[in-house]
C-alpha cells in the first residue's frame, strides 16, 4: 500500500512528498513561502544586520591595537582576569659580575590593585604576562615595567659585556627577544 501525503491547507492527497511539495507551491505559494522561503531570508538579513552592528567596532579594536607603541602596551592595566587572549609566565633572572638581582615581587602592581599587563606577584623573578589582546611581548618590555635600562650592553646603571641566555641558548637581539610560555631567562653583565 503506497503511503498518502495531505495538504495541510486543503487536504488533497498525493503519492509522494515531491508531488505534495509541488502542490503546496503552485496552489498555496504564500504558505510554502512562509515555511521553505522566509526563514533562510530572515537568517541571513538577521546575520547581516549583526554583522554590520558587531564587526565595525572590532575592526576599529583590532586597528587601536594594531597602532598601540610598545611603550602604551606596558603602560596599560588588565580590568579583569575574563577575556584573556594571552597568559603565559616566564622567569627572569638577572647578575651583575655575578650577584643576583632580583626582579621585584609585585612589580606592575599597583596599591590600588591594578596589574599591567606584565607583572609580577609574591614569587622572586617569575613574570607574569596576562594580556587581553595579541601582542609579541618582549624581554625588553619587562625591563619597561620594572623601570630598568636594558639594550645590548647595559642592564639599570651595569655596562659592559651583556650575555642573555634563554632556556640554554644565547640570543642575539635580547631587546627584542619575543617572550615564550615558560621560557628561562638569564641576564648577566660584565662591568669589569
């Protein structure tokens, strides 16, 4: 026995889906629109109307971004721990002629409770890098935060021969050496 399809709206019978399907659109055209029709037009002008509210002011996020100086991203303040694009930590240690300067606990803190986006807490010489945008942290936006000179001869007021090994390997450009998750960092200055 060969299964009846009925039109919803005038109840004539047909042998197939097909047969059905053409019926509702020849006969009852409004009907088929509202159902097979309508909604991807609505979903589309829905998705392009969201689209035109949301993606402008990312776009304009993503240009600031793009155009921030190293200096105004270490000068900027996490507003929360929700949302971040980055957080990763590396350890900084730092000699001069041998004895150990330490970086600061609670560097980029401030008393009012607000954290740069690189900083330090209760731990000696772990640094903290917790950053609601991309960007390519350096070593030498560390020394930024912590108030410090650093290029290739010089660390704070120490000059002379400055060798920057990370996790074992020296590198050539510390300054501008991008910071990895869990890299080890060893500064050391030969003032003599």
């Amino acid at each position: 026995m060969v299964e009846k399809h009925t039109c919803k709206r005038c109840g004539h019978s047909f042998n197939s889906p097909k047969a059905l399907k053409q019926h509702t659109r020849s006969k009852h055209f409004s009907y088929y629109f509202a159902l097979n029709i309508a909604p991807p037009i609505i979903i589309a002008a829905l998705l392009v109307v969201a689209s035109m509210i949301f993606i402008p002011p990312y776009l304009e996020s993503l240009a600031q971004q793009a155009t921030q100086t190293p200096e105004e991203i270490t000068e900027r303040f996490l507003t929360g721990h929700e949302g971040l694009a980055m957080h990763y930590h590396v350890t900084l240690r730092v000699f001069v002629d041998g004895d150990e300067v330490e970086v600061p606990r609670f560097m980029g803190l401030m008393p009012d409770g607000r954290m740069r986006y690189i900083h330090t807490h209760s731990t000696p010489n772990r640094i903290h890098i917790e950053s609601p945008i991309v960007y390519n942290f350096t070593l030498g936006d560390i020394f930024k935060v912590w108030g410090k000179r650093f290029d290739e001869n010089c660390f704070d007021t120490y000059c002379g021969n400055l060798t920057v090994l990370v996790n074992g390997e020296e590198i050539s450009d510390p300054v501008n050496y991008v910071l990895k998750d869990e890299d080890e960092i060893v500064v050391e200055v030969r003032t003599s």
